[in-house]
C-alpha cells in the first residue's frame, strides 16, 4: 500500500518591486502567483510575512508546505517568471 508523501514546509525569500505600488498589492501578487502554479498545495494556505522595504524592493518570506523539494524548485520558477517577482533564496 503506498502512502502519499508527506509534506514538508520551505521558506522562500523574494524581492517584489515597489513600482506594483503598497504592500498589500504586493502581497496578493505573491498569493495569487502561488495559488496559481500547479504545483501549490491548495489545502494549505502559505504564510506571507512582510519584512521590511529596501530601496525600491519589497522584501517578504513565504512559508509554503510541498510534498517534494522538486515542486519546490518548480514554484520558485514560476515566481522567476511572473514579472516584478525576485527569488533571493
């Protein structure tokens, strides 16, 4: 009988342009772009934390809970792509 994998929680530091205006907009192009990668666990909702603002960058941590660090690596391309969207690690 095989199980499903369990789930493992990453943290993800990004960079979001100011020019998208104030951080609540910020922050819901971050939920949306991740709401919206296949690879998202929809059951469980990611932890958003607003650090600070450097320059003309929003700096944020999002905790996300994955099944597998490949899935990991496939959201953060997906952030990569999605313009005014900086992974920093």
């Amino acid at each position: 009988m095989a199980y499903p994998a369990a789930l493992e929680e990453h943290i993800i530091h990004l960079k979001v342009d100011r020019s998208l205006g104030k951080v609540n907009v910020a922050e819901s192009l971050l939920r949306s772009a991740i709401m919206n990668t296949p690879w998202s666990n929809l059951k469980e909702e990611p932890t958003i934390i607003f650090i600070k603002e450097v320059d003309d960058v929003y700096l944020f941590d999002i905790t996300l809970m994955s099944a597998t660090s490949k899935q990991m690596k496939y959201i953060q391309m997906a952030f990569e792509e999605t313009p005014s969207l900086h992974v920093i690690s």
